[in-house]
C-alpha cells in the first residue's frame, strides 16, 4: 500500500494540489488528510437538526408585550402586584398592562402581539416557550448564560460546542458565524472558544458593513491579481513540501498548507455568501434593509452553504433594553418581523427548515409592573426581568403549533413547566443528534461541557 | 530531564520513530508554530524595523507600531483581533497552555493583510546585490541557511514569471514568510 509520504513524493504537481484533492474530498464528506478539526463529524445519534441560526433580540424583549399575553394584566392595570413585586434589577411599581392587542394564528390558535402580525402568521410552525427563566436580571451574566452556559465569562459558545462537536459541512467558510451590527453587550466573549481550540470560535461579521469586501477580514489581496496569487500560493506549496519532506510527516504542517489553500478558496466563496445583491430583489424587500434584516438573508445564504450555526443580533448595544418606554417595542419588532418571517419562509421554500433549528430570544425578559427607578424619564416601560420569559422556536425537529409552559396570572415568573437556559441548551444539542453530558472537553483539571452539571432535554417541544 | 533535552531538534530518527512516534520519551523537539508575539516580532526583524529597546509605556499594536510584542498593550476588554488570530489567550482567563491553531483566516492574514505585505516589501529592500544573492540573503536571514538547488531554481523561476523584478521580489518575500519553515519552530 502506498504510504502519504510516497504519495507526495509520486505526485509531480506537487503537494498543492494534493491539498486541493483534499479538499475536493472534503465537499463530499470527510477530509482524506483527516487534520482539519473542521471537518463534519457525525453525531452521536441520528439528528432532526443540521444548523443552527439564533437570532438574537438583544436587551430583553418582553414577554407580556410579544408572546405571553395576559388577560389579567388589563384587568388589574395600575393595581399592585398582589403578593408583591419579585426582586429585579431597579425599582419597580405598580402592574403596567400591554400597549398592544394579541391575536391567535393559524389552526393552533397561538396568541402573539399585534407587533409581530408576519411571525405570527407561522406560529403553526413555531413553538413558544413561555417558561423560559434564568438567573440575574443583568445584562452580562444573562448573555453569557445564554449563550455559554455560565453566568461569568470564560466558558466556550454554544456555537464553539457545536463546531466542536460537529465539525462544519463547508470547508471553504467558518463553521460558526456571528453577525452583529456593533456590538452587543460584553461583545467577543459571547462568541469565544474560551478554551477550546480556537479554530472553534465565531467569526464575527459586522453586518452594518454593506460592501462583501468589508464583511470579511483580509479578503481581498490589495494588490495582486487572482492569477498573481495563485502563482505566489503554487510556490508556497512547493517550498512547504520541500520543508516537509525534510521535516517528516506532520500534521500541524499539513494543516497550515491544507490552511493556505482554504483561504485562497475562501477569497471567492465568502465575498459571493455575503453578498445579498445575489438575492431577487423581491427576496431583499422581504427582509427589509434594516442590520437584521440584511444580517438575517445573510444567515440564510450561509446556512445555504452548510455552515454550522450562525448568530445574528439585532443590533448594537441593547435595543430592545426599553425602560422607559415600552412601545418602543412597536418599532423595534417593525425591523424583526418582516425578516423572521421571510427567513422562515425561505428557508421551508429552500427545503431548510427541516434541518434548521431557528431559535428566536433575547437574555431574559421584562417586568409585568413599570418601572420607577429615578433612571427613567418617563414611567411607561418595564425592568429587566429574570423570573420569566419567552423563547420561540422553529425548524429542526420542533414541535410546531405549540405552547409550552406558562408564567404566572401576571406574567412574571415562570410557573409550569419552567425551562432554565440549560435546559435550551440540553435540548438544541440533542436536536443536533449530541447527548450533553457526553459533549466534553478537559480543562484545568476536569471535563467541562455546554450545561456543566445541569441541564435536562425539553422532549415535550420534538415533534 | 537533562538540558540536552532542551536542545534537541524536530528532526525525526526513524528508529525512534518506530518505538515512540508521539515522542512521549522526549527524544526530539515538538514542533511548533510560532506564537502570535513572536510571529509579529520575527516579521519585523526580518524586514529590519524591530525596535529591540527595552521597557517603557506600553502601545497598542499598530502599523507604525515597531516595538516587541511584548511591551505592546493587551486589552482585556477587546483583545488585538490580530493576536487573537494567532491564539493569544484570552487575557480574563487563566491559560496553562496556549492553542496553536492553523486556521483559514490566518492564511488570509497573510496573503491579504497590507501590513504584512508592507514587512515583505522591507525586506526585500534589504537584500541587495544579483537575484542569486539576494536569495542567498534571504535564505540566511530567515532561515540561517543557504538555499539548496531546488529551492533556487524555484525562487528565479518565480521571480523571471514576475511583471518586474522588484514586484516579484516583493511576493516572493511574502511566501517566504508565509512559509512554514518561517513560522515553526523546528
């Protein structure tokens, strides 16, 4: 049998293309050379979910103003809470109902906010989590909680896990992708691979970027022509075989000449992904060109491409962090709506929606009474709340048509069938075909994984 | 563990090879690739602008920035994407190994990055004399040896295909830092 060293040394064209055969391999499944830790991995059991896009309503939507409607809060408006206000972040007062109606859609019946009428029309699609609650009414531990599973920062995304675990389906792009226009609170730790190797970290694309070129760092040579490169990169393959025959098998060179040839296929494929002017122009007009809803085509576009999870905040900062004024609300979800619905649609017409398990959230919720802490100028919005929340799911094996679990009268805790952060997390990963408690990595001494010690599969919400 | 061990090389024997090929015993060096500090610091050195002075206010890194990694500013809040690229730790957590990853976007880094490209152009300036000697110079200076046949013929072969000399001269000093005998540690 022939032995990769004599392999190389048969080739005439050189270890290049070897890599480039690599490669070619890759795009059907499983790289010969076997270093790229990117590489697809089976998972452990058969998955309802291939991708993952999380689409992120930074600052905390509320609930009692979207997806958990309560009668009660009308009846009592202005009253206090009866059995007292539960602890959040800043003063709070008196009960404060919703500015907006709700409707049921579609043959399930499910009740959402008339700020979101084109999301709502897919609730026969989508499952609700109205139990949804975590542990501070804060920000930052909040985000990290949500997205890495622990309340302090040092710990790896879900989207590194997941890569980790899973590898991606196209070499020639990051198997995990953040989008945000700015920054979202704490920024890049929300996205890390902590200590997991960092080939698993998100890429972060500012989305406010039009121009493809902008999107991705170092893209474009600056200087030479792709023909040019290519005559620069065939030597580096040259010189790199030559060093590795002297060196002797080694797959960390390998990598870096495998690395090399990636990018240079990156060059054309990711400018082309980023580019949304390759959409209808009737496509385009359904996402609206808000950062969300161009961020939310370019999720599609990757998921398209078989990238493994993409996350996309809806903005920079904290938009949907309204105390003051709720219907704040009204013109936020103006730019949500139209491209959550059209993501969905697009990816069901796309054959997707199946595979692709679309996670709609923000890091906790709002308070069902008003907020009165001398921060605010005017007394018509709600404080971060922790108690309760809702979550809404679509795609990937979800049950679809389907309300889970419930807040109180008021809407502001978690009272049946309550769903920690940990067990969205247990559950998005069985979906994707991992067991949580044995997707791990040592670390300082001890095995570490996406929901540590905690964590318990939401099997009511698979279809 | 003797200081001998401190000073072995990556080079591979094959007897050793056959009984310990992950080197468990430590007969030889494990290769490694150059970590993001001294990948900046080599690239400057050898385009011949390292700052070598010692102490002083610590900058942020920058294109006119020539001083060693070292005394180069870390922010804890949003570390240099540059050497996070090259798997500097996280400075919030402790670290008792670095990750040395071989990842796409660092071969975009470059390729691409104007920075680079502008140390690549230094140091083509350095070399002087015919194209052999620079080749020579360049062998010397990057990799403390002289160039063997092949790897002649395939720097003039490139530089002749090149639209002038000194734009030719300018990527080849590229892939020779991009190359991995640049940046591993054998």
């Amino acid at each position: 049998m022939m032995t990769r060293r004599d392999c190389l040394k048969t080739f005439g064209t050189g270890f290049g293309m070897t890599a480039f055969a690599g490669l070619a391999g890759a795009a059907v499944g499983g790289s010969p050379l076997n270093t790229n830790p990117l590489a697809p991995k089976p998972p452990q059991f058969p998955a309802s979910a291939k991708h993952v896009i999380f689409l992120f309503l930074n600052g905390g939507p509320s609930q009692v103003d979207t997806f958990d409607p309560k009668p009660m809060l009308d009846k009592f408006n202005g009253k206090p809470v009866p059995d007292g206000n539960l602890k959040t972040e800043r003063k709070t007062g008196n009960l404060l109902k919703s500015p907006f109606e709700f409707h049921k859609y579609g043959q399930s019946g499910i009740e959402v906010s008339e700020i979101f009428p084109k999301l709502g029309a897919h609730m026969d699609e989508c499952c609700v989590i109205r139990s949804m609650y975590t542990d501070r009414p804060n920000h930052e531990p909040s985000l990290l909680l949500m997205n890495t599973g622990d309340k302090q920062v040092g710990r790896p995304s879900m989207g590194s896990w997941l890569t980790y675990g899973l590898g991606s389906e196209n070499q020639n792009l990051p198997g995990f992708v953040v989008l945000c226009p700015g920054f979202p609170v704490i920024g890049p730790q929300l996205w890390a691979s902590t200590f997991l190797p960092a080939v698993y970290q998100g890429t972060y694309i500012p989305n406010n970027e039009k121009t493809p070129d902008k999107l991705v760092q170092f893209i474009r040579n600056p200087e030479l022509q792709p023909q040019e490169q290519r005559r620069q990169l065939d030597l580096l393959g040259k010189l790199n075989e030559i060093q590795l025959r002297r060196a002797g098998e080694d797959r960390e060179l390998e990598a870096s000449i495998q690395s090399a040839e990636i990018a240079y296929r990156m060059q054309s494929e990711a400018p082309e992904v980023f580019d949304i002017s390759k959409e209808s122009e009737k496509t385009r007009a359904r996402y609206g060109d808000s950062d969300f809803g161009r961020g939310c085509l370019m999720s599609l576009r990757l998921i398209e491409k078989g990238v493994r999870m993409v996350q996309v905040y809806y903005g920079n900062s904290q938009p949907w962090d309204n105390h003051d004024d709720i219907l704040i609300h009204r013109k936020l979800a103006r730019d949500a709506d139209g491209p959550i619905a059209a993501l969905l649609e697009d990816l069901k017409s796309r054959g997707l929606l199946d595979e692709t398990l679309v996670i709609i959230s923000g890091e906790f919720g709002r308070t069902p009474v008003v907020e009165v802490s001398g921060l605010v100028k005017v007394q018509n919005g709600r404080d971060h709340n922790s108690h309760g929340f809702s979550s809404v799911l679509a795609g990937g094996g979800i049950k679809g048509g389907y309300v889970h679990g419930a807040t109180d009268d008021f809407g502001f805790k978690a009272v049946d069938k309550p769903v920690h952060i940990h067990d969205l997390h247990a559950t998005v990963l069985h979906l994707m075909g991992i067991d949580h408690t044995r997707l791990t990595y040592r670390y300082s001494g001890r095995d570490f994984r996406l929901t540590d010690v905690a964590g318990n599969v939401v099997h009511e919400i698979i279809a | 563990m003797l200081s001998s061990a401190y000073q072995l090389s990556a080079e591979p024997v094959a007897k050793n090879m056959a009984v310990d090929p992950d080197n468990r015993l430590v007969w030889r060096y494990n290769r490694q690739r150059l970590d993001a500090e001294a990948l900046r610091d080599d690239l400057l050195f050898v385009s011949g602008r390292l700052d070598v002075n010692e102490g002083g206010l610590a900058q942020n890194i920058g294109k006119d920035n020539v001083r060693r990694t070292v005394y180069c500013f870390v922010s804890r809040r949003k570390l240099d994407s540059e050497l996070a690229l090259f798997d500097f730790p996280n400075p919030n957590n402790t670290s008792e190994q670095r990750n040395a990853t071989n990842v796409p976007p660092q071969r975009l880094y470059f390729m691409n990055n104007e920075w680079v490209i502008a140390q690549a152009k230094a140091m083509a300036a350095r070399l002087k004399g015919t194209d052999m000697e620079r080749i020579d110079q360049a062998y010397r200076l990057l990799f403390q040896r002289p160039p063997s046949a092949g790897e002649k013929k395939l720097a003039l072969d490139f530089l002749r295909g090149a639209a002038d000399n000194e734009k030719g001269w300018a990527e080849y000093a590229q892939i020779l830092m991009t190359s991995n005998e640049f940046q591993f540690v054998d």
